[in-house]
C-alpha cells in the first residue's frame, strides 16, 4: 500500500535551530541544517514512505495576513542567518530525493493540508504528517496520523482528546474560541482552553454554541455575543486552506532512495 509522508519543514528546521543557546551566526545555521538534514533522513528511513512532500513556508505575507493584518506580529522573525541558509537546504533536500514545496500567499499548513486529504480522499493509502504543529492535527479526524519527531511519538484522536479535551474534528473550533497566541489569533475574551472543550462538547460544534449564545445568561453568553464578530474571523484564521493550487502531481512527490554517491580515493 501507497504511504504519504508530509513533513513540516520549518517546524523540524525552527526546533534544531532554537535548541542551541549560540547567538545566531552563520556556523549555528550550518550545525543545526546538518542536524535537520538528519532528522529529514532519519523520518523517510523511520516511515519508509512511497510518497514525500517537504512543505515549507514561502515567506511574507499570506491571505491570512490580508484577512487579519495582526496576524503573527508578536512572533520572532527568522534569524538572518537561518533564512539565508535555507535555499541551499532545500536543494539538499531535493538532492536527497525529496521533494520540496513552498507556495506564495500561504502557510506551509495549507500545503500540506492540501495534500494530505486529496490522497486520504482519493482513497491512496496511509498519509503521515511529521509536525508537533497542533494546526495540523484536525487531519487525525479524517485518517492521517502526526508523528512527533523530538518525542518519537505517535498522535492520534485519543490523543488529542487527551490533550485538548475534544476531538480531532472540534480542535480547529477550539482554537477559534480560546484564540492562538503563538500565531496572534485573538478568539473570544477570557475564554481558555477548558472552558472551550467544555462549550463544544456540550452543545457540539462552534456553530451549536454559537446558536446558543443568544440565550445564555451567564458572563460566558455575554462574551461570546460580544466577540461574535472576532470568532468568525479566529475561526477563519485557524483553519486550514484545503484548496491550494500545489503544482504537483503523485509522480513528482513518488520517493525513491537516491544511489549512494561514492568517494574517490
């Protein structure tokens, strides 16, 4: 059977690069793309997939940004260094056999959510996402399965029922309500991550306790009748674009191991 491994590229190279406490400068960069080089052999190697696509974010500005200008402004930009790094990278990457993708205008996410629910829907085989990325972990509810690389396991819907307190499916409405302050998505004020589960998994979906608001006659109901407007838009924020023209075809992200090369002597 046909296996799909999508791998988070930035998500890998970001986690190498920050675990060293060096300042930022070029010989940091080179240990940790040396390092993340590494963990990209080590997955295709672990996973032993049919299929790889290495999605990385294209860089300024994406449409969620034009929805919602805020978007990411709190977060660090990428060290100099490290961004200027990353072309020679993706060529090492393409060297080894992968193949790598970055589209103008979206996230890395969007990429991969793409891919993976076209080959789930078209019925292809097992699809693997590499990412500890808790936005991409909603795909758990339509077949795929997240592996974390740095703790060498597998998520699944247990887990992030575990985790988050709700389903896979209901993890993007989550996010929406108790807002993302890693990526400045704002949600509903003064609601966290328990009170949310406990919304959802009460009345249902976003939808349903939005319908209820109107007749909830507690601080909470109040709050989210005030917030109505922001909520649509959190929830737009959060969820994956699924329809990104990719400009590849099955052949293209096919993975075969490329032959050693050998040293002369």
């Amino acid at each position: 059977m046909a296996k799909l491994l999508a791998i988070d590229g930035l998500n890998i190279v970001r986690r190498v690069y920050e675990a060293s406490p060096e300042p930022d400068s070029d010989e940091k960069a080179a240990i940790a793309l040396r390092h993340a080089f590494s963990s990209f052999r080590n997955l295709v190697g672990a996973h032993e997939p049919t299929h790889v696509l290495a999605a990385f974010d294209h860089g300024g500005s994406t449409w969620r940004h034009a929805l919602y200008p805020r978007y990411r402004e709190g977060r660090d930009p990428m060290p100099s260094y490290l961004r200027a790094a990353l072309p020679a990278f993706h060529d090492r990457l393409r060297g080894a056999g992968l193949h790598v993708c970055m589209i103008p205008e979206v996230e890395a996410d969007d990429v991969i959510g793409t891919c993976v629910m076209r080959w789930l829907n078209e019925g292809r085989g097992d699809a693997i996402v590499a990412t500890t990325d808790k936005d991409l972990h909603p795909l758990i509810a339509h077949g795929a399965l997240v592996w974390d690389h740095f703790k060498g396991e597998w998520h699944d819907d247990a887990w992030v029922r575990q985790r988050y307190g709700v389903a896979p499916e209901l993890l993007h409405d989550l996010l929406a309500l108790m807002g993302d302050a890693t990526d400045g998505v704002p949600g509903v004020d003064k609601v966290g991550m328990k009170t949310a589960a406990k919304l959802l998994n009460a009345y249902g979906n976003l939808d349903a306790v939005m319908a209820g608001a109107g007749i909830l006659k507690t601080p909470i109901g109040e709050r989210l009748r005030a917030g109505r407007e922001i909520l649509a838009m959190s929830r737009q924020l959060v969820a994956l674009k699924l329809d990104v023209r990719l400009g590849v075809t099955w052949k293209m992200l096919a993975y075969e191991s490329p032959a050693p090369a050998y040293e002369e002597f």
